[in-house]
C-alpha cells in the first residue's frame, strides 16, 4: 500500500476519531469478515489512490471525511431486525444522520455519503468526491468478499496510532473477528467462484488492487 496515502488516511481517522463514533464501527460486520471500520479505511485508501492516478481536481478532505463516515450506519445489519429492512436503500440516510449527529459536514460530504450506494438510490452523487467514493465503496466491497484481512497495513496502523493500549487493539481487532463467517474461518477465502470472478474482472479494468 502506498505509505503516504495510508498517513492521510489514519491521519483523517485520527481527527474523527476524538470526536466521533468511528471505533463502534469495528464492532459490526460489512462485507465477508470484514468490519466496517476497515471498510470505511480501504474505501478512503482506494479513493485518495483513485484521484491520484486519474489525477482528479478533488477536495481531500472531503473525499476522506466522507469515505470514513459514508457508512457509519452504526448498527449490524445482518441481525434479523424489521429496522434493517432495505439495508442497501436505507442506510446511507441513516450514515448520515449519524455523521450530522457527531459532526459538521460539507456540501460535498453530504452528498457523497447521501448518494455513495447509486445507482440504489435514484440520484447520483453531484461532486466528484462521491463519484469517486461510489466507485470505491463498489470495488472495496467486492475485494473484500475475495480476500481474508483486507488493507491489513493500513488497519494496524490506524490501531497503533489510535489505541490507548496494545489491549484495547487486540480487544479491537478481535471484536471484527468475531463476526467471522465460519467458512472464513476455516478457509480463509471466499469459496465458490462468482465473487473471484467479479473481482477478477474489476482487477483489470480498475488496476487498483496492486496498491493494495
Ligand atoms: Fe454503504
Ligand atoms: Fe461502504
């Protein structure tokens, strides 16, 4: 991964995390074994990567605000719960109410996370910060379901920047492994081959994945 990327990123986490909810995020499950704390990282990694190789005129911060908070939904979706209903239409209003709650948020970042799961919701993201983000949070979810401890890197150096103690990490990194599928556990990758197709695919039109 690209060292000074992944210092904006833990570097935007920092800033969110003293005053957000940001570590909860740890706790619930996204995509695979994946929390949605990695997630929201690998998301704002692959963004920032994104602008810098297309070279795209787009605000930072923006982007990392957004990318870290677009799904800070705060809940685990897969519990059987009528409020998860519709996870895919909902849950970026809710993300955002959450963030509105926790944070002060720009134009840009509202509408990125507002509209990052289109074409889900019928209106597109407005800015190129949520363009990209939307084409992130796509690529990311599919790298995910294909491959055990995504952006590994850069998830430990956000515990050893952010973490009072090498328990509170541990306690952490656990609590993601604990929602673990058990094939996961026992195989370490996705079984079948629709996801390693699909990401197969996206790995040679974006050529993104060499970064990771
Ligand atoms: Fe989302
Ligand atoms: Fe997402």
């Amino acid at each position: 991964m690209d060292n000074l990327i992944c210092q904006e990123v833990v570097s935007a986490y920092r800033e969110l995390d003293a005053s957000g909810r940001l570590r909860l995020m740890g706790t619930f499950c996204a995509h695979g074994d994946c929390s949605v704390l990695r997630h929201s990282l690998g998301v704002a990694y692959v963004g920032l990567y994104r602008c810098d190789e297309r070279h795209l005129a787009c605000d930072r911060r923006s982007l990392l605000v957004a990318a870290l908070l677009h799904d800070y939904y705060l809940y685990d979706w897969h519990e059987d719960d009528r409020s998860h209903r519709l996870h895919g239409f909902r849950h970026p209003g809710c993300a955002l109410r959450n963030a509105r709650e926790d944070f002060s948020l720009d134009d840009r970042e509202i509408d990125a996370i507002a509209h990052h799961m289109f074409p889900l919701t019928p209106q597109p993201p407005r800015y190129v910060e949520g363009r990209v983000l939307c084409m992130a949070d796509k690529y990311c979810a599919i790298y995910e379901m294909s491959y055990a401890q995504p952006y590994e890197e850069l998830y430990r150096m956000v515990c050893e920047e952010t973490c009072a103690s090498v328990d509170e990490r541990e306690a952490g990194m656990a609590s993601t492994d604990t929602h673990a599928a058990p094939w996961r556990r026992r195989r370490g990758t996705l079984p079948g081959t629709r996801a390693s197709v699909i990401a197969f695919l996206l790995r040679h039109t974006l050529s993104t994945e060499r970064a990771i």
